[in-house]
C-alpha cells in the first residue's frame, strides 16, 4: 500500500506529459509575443517614421507613413468577410493621398503629371478601380493586384494563425496552473520552453545580420509558396514598406521573443533549484 504523500506512476505520466506539453505551448507563445509587438500600430508608425523613402516618391514623407500604417491596417486586421469593403477602404485612402499629392502648388504635383494625364483622379468610379489605373502607369503611384493580392495572402495567413496561437496560449496558461504545485515540472518546462526557441533565434538572428535579403526570401519563400512577393524598389508598397521597416521588424520580434525566452529560463532554473 502506498503512502498517501507518494504519486502513482500514472499521475506521475500524466505530469511528465503536461510539462512536455507546457514546454511546447510556451514556445509557441513567446514566438506569438514577439509578433504581438511587430503587428501593433504604434510599431508600424513609428519604423514608418524612420525608414520611408520619399525622395523617389510621387507622395510625401507624412502621406507615406499615413498610407504604411492604412496598409498595416487591412493587413493585420479582420474584416469579418467583408474584405471588398476593407479593399475598397484602403484604395480610397491611396487615392486621396493620390489627390493631395497632385494637386496645384503641392511640392510633389509636377511628380503626377503622367497620371492626370490618363487618369482622373478626382472620378466617380470606385476608389479601387481608380488605384489600378493609377498603378498601371507606374506602381509608384498605386497598389497594382498582385500588391493587392499579397496583402490579402499576409492578411489570411495572419488571421488564420493569431486565433490558434492565442489558443495555444491559453493551454500553455492552463498547464502551468496544473504544474503549479509541482516546481521540478514546472521549472524544466519555463526552461525547456526558452530554450527550444532561443537557440533557433539566435542562429536566424546570425543569419538575418549576415544576409538580410537572403533570410528575407527564404521566410516568404517557405510562406507565400505562390511567389507574388517581389516588387519593384520605385514601387508604393516598397516606399511605404522598405527593407529598413522589415529589419526593424524582425530585431524588435527577435528582441522581445528573446527577452521572453531568457525571463523563462531564469525562472525555470530557480524554480528547479527550489525544488530540489
């Protein structure tokens, strides 16, 4: 007969498998972390702010980061399966910059020439339409269909995958309540869960320093298989959006996933310490 203060080896399977899976969730979840920070607002303003182009641009510096944190926004949000309705509202805000831009005694007005020369800017059509026409002239100017159709592949891919790691968060909550009375456990998953993704960020940190473009291509290459990521350096999305945005991006999600990783292990290692 067993003492009463003795696990059975059953409940101690079942703790072994909940800290396996505590590790894992955990892991998963400080990667959500860091793309929490990258898909705020605030954040996309403020590398907007920094790394814009708009020497080369039809639009102005404020027009530009104005229209990044619109593209940010139809990008990153839901749209409740109205994506006509958000498609439509982020070409009417290009094209009202576009109207601004163009207009008599703006600094950029002798830019736009080409397009109000074929286009009517201030048309009746919709907003959309009224883009495309504005990109076929030069993508410098609008957002073509396949700027369009990559958003809305970065937009499904994004809200398809936050609801299951949100998910994932949760259970990896609900586990570590389980292993609360069990700081061996718990300790070895905080610090298994750090580590597990530490050590590939740290050779992707490596990587990305060493080669940016070539880390960068691999990333879309592995999520947008389909290949419509490639645009012109003159183009909208890339004065709005350039490499210095993207880099930023990925040192603050590094910084802060890795931030929440090394806080795991710490406590990790002091709680298995206590406990033994």
């Amino acid at each position: 007969m067993s003492k009463p203060n003795e696990s059975s080896p059953l409940s101690t399977f079942v703790a072994n498998v909940a800290s396996i899976l505590c590790c894992v969730c955990l892991a998963a979840t400080y990667l959500f972390t860091g793309y929490a920070a990258c898909a705020a607002q605030p954040t996309t303003r403020l590398l907007a702010q920094n790394t814009c182009s708009a020497d080369a641009s039809p639009y102005t510096y404020d027009q530009l980061v104005q229209l990044a944190v619109a593209t940010r926004d139809y990008t990153v949000e839901g749209h409740d399966g109205l994506l006509s309705d958000a498609k439509e509202l982020l070409a009417s805000r290009v094209v009202s910059a576009a109207q601004e831009a163009s207009s008599e005694g703006s600094q950029k007005a002798s830019a736009w020439t080409r397009v109000t020369n074929s286009v009517n800017l201030n048309s009746e059509d919709d907003s959309l339409q009224t883009m495309y026409a504005m990109a076929s002239v030069s993508d410098a100017y609008g957002l073509d269909e396949d700027a369009m159709s990559h958003l809305e592949d970065c937009n499904a891919l994004i809200t398809k995958a936050v609801p299951v790691f949100m998910g994932i968060a949760i259970v990896a909550l609900i586990l570590a309540v389980m292993l609360r009375n069990n700081k061996k456990l718990l300790g070895r998953a905080l610090s298994w869960g750090g580590t597990l993704v530490l050590t590939p960020l740290f050779f992707c940190g490596i990587w990305s320093i060493y080669n940016f473009d070539a880390f960068f291509a691999f990333f879309h290459e592995v999520l947008f298989p389909q290949g419509n990521w490639t645009f012109s350096a003159n183009s909208l999305l890339i004065s709005m959006l350039p490499e210095g945005f993207w880099m930023g991006m990925g040192a603050l999600w590094l910084a802060v996933t890795a931030t929440a990783c090394i806080i795991s292990i710490v406590l990790g290692g002091r709680m298995k310490r206590h406990a033994a």
